[in-house]
C-alpha cells in the first residue's frame, strides 16, 4: 500500500517537475545565446529574456493601458458572444428543426477567417460614433462577439438536448411545464457544456481582439502594439508585448479553471 | 407528396432556409446603404454586384481581372498553408505517438502543448515573420504550429481513449509494441485525429492570410489591405472576403468527405442508422 502511494506520489512530482526543468533549459538556452544560433537569428530580433523584462518595468504604465485595452474588448466580446450564443442555443433546443439548420450556419461562422471578418466589421461600424478610439473599440468588440458565439451556441445546445437518460420521462411524471422543464433540468445539464465552450472561447476572444486591433482605426491594445514596434524594428518593445500577451491569455485560462473547479465541484 | 415532406423534414433544407434569410437580410441593407452612401461598395455592395465583379471580363490592373487576381493571389497564400498544414499535422501526429510511448515525454511536453493553446500565436506573427525573414517561409512555419497543437492534442487523446479490455486481448494476443501499434492503436485513434484537422484546417488558412497582411508582395491577404486603401476596385475587397470565407468552411467539410472516403468505420456508422 504504501509503495503503491509513494509511487503515486513520485509520479506527481515528476509532473510538476520534468516541465519546469524543461522550462529552465528552455529559457537558459535562450539567455545564452544557444536559442539565436538554433534558429539563426540574431540578440536583436530576438533579444535576451534580461532585457525583455527590462523594458516590461521601465514602461509599465503605457503596457498596462494597452493591456486594458485588449482586456475590455477580449472580455466584452467574449460576454457578448457568450450570451448570445446561449440564447441561440436556447432557441435552437427549442425549435428544434429550424434551429438546427441555424446552428448550421452559426458554427460555419467559426470558419470564417478573422483576417476576412474584420475590416467588414469595421467597414459596417463606421458611423456608430464620430470619435475614433469609440468606433474602433465598438468594431473589435463585434469581431469577438462574433468569433465567441459559434462555440457557445454548439456546446450548449449540446448541454441543452443531451439529457441524462429517463431525466425528460421523469419530468413528464411530474406533471413539469416546459418552462419548469428547462429551469430544473435542461438549464443546470448544460452548465459543464458552457465550461467546455469557455476553454475554447477564452483563448479566442483574446486572439481575436489581438488581430482586430490590426485593422481597427485607433492605435491601441497589445497585438496593434506588437505590430507597430516591428514596423519601426523596435523588438525588444515588441517582444514585451508578446510576453504581456502570453501573461494574459494564461492568466484568463487559469482564471476560467478555477472557476470551473469550483463551480462544477458545488455540484456533485 | 412524400417527397415533399421528406424535403422539408430535412436538416438540409432548414439550413437552406437560413441561407436564404441571410442574403434576404444583406440585400435589404444594400439596398438601404445604395441611398444613403455615396460609395455603397465600401460599406455593403449588391450580392449581384461581387457576382458580377468575378464573372466580368474586365481588366483590372493592365493584364488580369478581378478573379485572375484573386486565383493567383490566393494559390500564393493557400499552397503555403498547405504545406504548412502539412507538415503540422506529421509533426503532431509523431509528438503525440512519442508521448503515448513514452511516459517521461508526455510528462513534460503535455504542459507546453496546453500553453500553446492558450497563448495568442497569432499575434506573434509578425516576430516570426522577422526571425525567418522570409514571409512564405513564416507562413508555413504558422501554419504549421497553429495545425501542430490541434493535431497532437487530439490524437493523443485517442490513444489514451483505447479501452482497458482492449489492451488486454492484445497483451493475450503477446503482441509487440510495433503490432500493438500498427494493429490497434493507431486505427483506433483516427477518428480522433481527424477531428485535429478539422479543428486546424480553417486556421492553418486563417494565419497564411493574416500573414500575407505583414508585408508586401503575392498573397491574398496583401491584397485584401491594397484594396481596402483604394488601389484598385473595392469589389476585389469582396471577392477576397467571400472567397476566404468559402474556403475556410469548405476546408473544414473537405476534411471530413476524405475521413469518410478513408475510414470505413464512417460508412458503417452510417449503414448502423
């Protein structure tokens, strides 16, 4: 018995262990200088992780607004596109025929290059305001929206019809109106489906808001910054950027496992 | 009669309704910008009018039209995504049978495969468009991460998705590690591996695109931001934003007429029914 749970044990540690040391040759590698003759590149494209950090700390207060940024459209849009996606859903689940046809089109949306979607969205959101950095952040949130609601819709209408066998026969039993039907049982089945559509629509709603800040008119938000520091070979800068980028997107991840953990776990 | 209903009892046919209502709703707004925009095929152009624009003859730039332009740009962009494509799935599919023999090896690669995931790759475009130089080679080389991580995750997935009782005939079987493979583990995890492109195949597009927007030169997307500047009609805006759209879902439905042409365990789930 005991073996059996050291060697459990061991096998946990060497889970957490064997990456991070990964990690370490990793970024040693990168430090001295053994990563730029890897891929033939130069301290200057691909500057040192010292001097990277460097510049995280000497120009934080100009990151951290851009952060904000992209963070408010990522965050807004993913809502939105989460909301709306569910709604979707709800009336595909209950207009069954019709809906699943629409279902059909939503998620081929999901297609749809970004790269494509955006500057017609930006085209379409002209005239909702006469202030550009307005307009601009109204566009990139309709982008997310839309980028985020394929997903939801899929996942939760998959939640909302996938019932647990005999669950729909018992309701009848009770004598449940449709209404009582979805509050009690379809509704709380589809919560793990919204968790499933979230770990894909997290790490979305944030590549989305990066590359519609490529197209979009007012020069903000991190991917829009990433860009214009390698259009003036500025690297490092850039390269800070891209490290802010990856800090955000495993944060919010992070954020949406706890959540689930804790939310899921209420449950059972 | 029967026929009849049997139409519209379809999904098919529902989707088809939905078609419909889009392109009803499109017009309705061309027709609405047509009198209040002074240049209409900026904001929202007549269906007819992007149908025309591939259709006609007319020479756009001294010696190609609108979809001669169109064609060329995109075999540029979309044969780099197919290489990258390419090349992401091999790299994925060995990553993910190197992890299933290797326990040491997926202990330390797993953690990385999910970060991969999680961070923008997209954004990083442009410093791998620096760091190679070369702005075909960064599009297969996007491509090919972007397919990579889907590809890996989800035959990996498969592989662990072998039941117990399986492994236990095989082991009854004695079967060696090679057979083992060859005879069980690698069929049984292709429906999983397939659902990997599927996932990858509209964003392996999506990033040579995205890519081509970086810099100058032959490329769909470098010619989406010319014309969007007004360096030539804007209807070859559209031609490009309908064509890439199309492509990016036909590719996702490619995928899945070759998983039905190759595996037959598809047409027996289909006899089943």
């Amino acid at each position: 018995m005991s073996a059996k749970m050291n060697s459990k044990r061991r096998s946990a540690v060497q889970s957490v262990l064997l990456p991070v040391a990964f990690g370490g040759v990793l970024i040693t590698a990168w430090q001295t200088g053994l990563l730029h003759k890897l891929l033939n590149t130069d301290e200057y494209v691909l500057p040192y992780p010292t001097r990277i950090l460097t510049i995280i700390s000497e120009n934080t207060d100009k990151i951290m607004e851009n952060v904000w940024a992209s963070l408010e459209v990522a965050l807004l849009g993913l809502l939105f596109g989460s909301v709306i996606g569910y709604l979707i859903a709800v009336f595909a689940a209950s207009f069954r025929k019709l809906g699943s046809g629409g279902l059909t089109i939503v998620s081929s949306f999901n297609a749809i290059p970004i790269v494509a979607l955006a500057p017609v969205i930006i085209n379409w959101t002209k005239d909702v305001s006469p202030q550009a950095d307005v307009r601009s952040m109204v566009a990139k949130i309709v982008i997310v929206t839309i980028v985020c609601m394929a997903s939801m819709s899929v996942n939760a209408y998959r939640g909302l019809t996938e019932l647990p066998a005999f669950s729909q026969d018992l309701m009848k039993t009770y004598g449940a109106g449709k209404l009582t039907e979805f509050r009690k049982l379809r509704l709380p089945n589809s919560i793990p489906y919204i968790f499933t559509a979230l770990r894909v629509s997290v790490p979305v709603s944030i590549i989305s808001a990066l590359v519609s800040e490529y197209f979009a008119e007012y020069v903000i938000g991190v991917g829009r910054q990433i860009r214009e520091n390698i259009l003036i070979a500025q690297y490092s800068t850039a390269w800070a950027y891209i490290l802010v980028a990856c800090v955000i997107g495993i944060a919010m991840y992070a954020i949406l496992i706890a959540a689930e953990a804790i939310v899921l776990k209420k449950r059972r | 009669m029967k026929l009849v209903r049997k139409i519209t009892n379809s999904k098919l046919f529902f989707t088809f309704i939905w078609i419909a209502a889009l392109i009803i709703v499109w017009e309705i707004f061309a027709y609405q910008v047509e009198q209040t925009k002074r240049t209409p095929e900026n904001v929202l152009p007549h269906l007819s009018g992007v149908v025309d624009s591939i259709t006609s003859d007319k020479k756009i730039n001294g010696s190609q039209t609108a979809f001669q332009m169109v064609m060329e740009n995109a075999g540029a962009t979309l044969s780099r995504a197919a290489i990258g494509y390419v090349i992401g799935i091999a790299l994925g599919f060995i990553l993910a049978l190197i992890m299933s023999l290797s326990g040491i090896v997926e202990k330390v690669v797993f953690p990385y495969l999910m970060l991969i995931q999680i961070i923008p790759i997209l954004g990083m475009a442009p410093i791998i468009n620096a760091i190679t130089k070369d702005i075909a080679v960064s599009r297969i080389v996007i491509a090919a991460i972007l397919t990579f991580y889907p590809v890996a995750a989800n035959t990996l997935a498969g592989f662990k998705a072998v039941r117990r009782e399986s492994h236990e005939l095989m082991y009854s079987y004695s079967a060696s590690k090679f057979q083992l493979y060859t005879k069980m583990m690698i069929p049984s995890c292709i429906p999983y591996f397939f659902t990997g492109l599927k996932i990858s195949a509209p964003m392996a597009i999506t990033a040579s695109i995205l890519v081509d927007t970086l810099q100058g030169g032959l490329g769909l997307g470098c010619l989406l931001s010319q014309s969007l500047k007004g360096a030539m009609t804007r209807y070859v805006f559209w031609d490009i934003v309908f064509f890439s759209a199309i492509i990016g879902i036909l590719s996702f439905y490619f995928i899945g007429i070759i998983e039905k042409l190759l595996c037959p365990y598809k047409k027996l789930e289909q006899k089943g029914r």
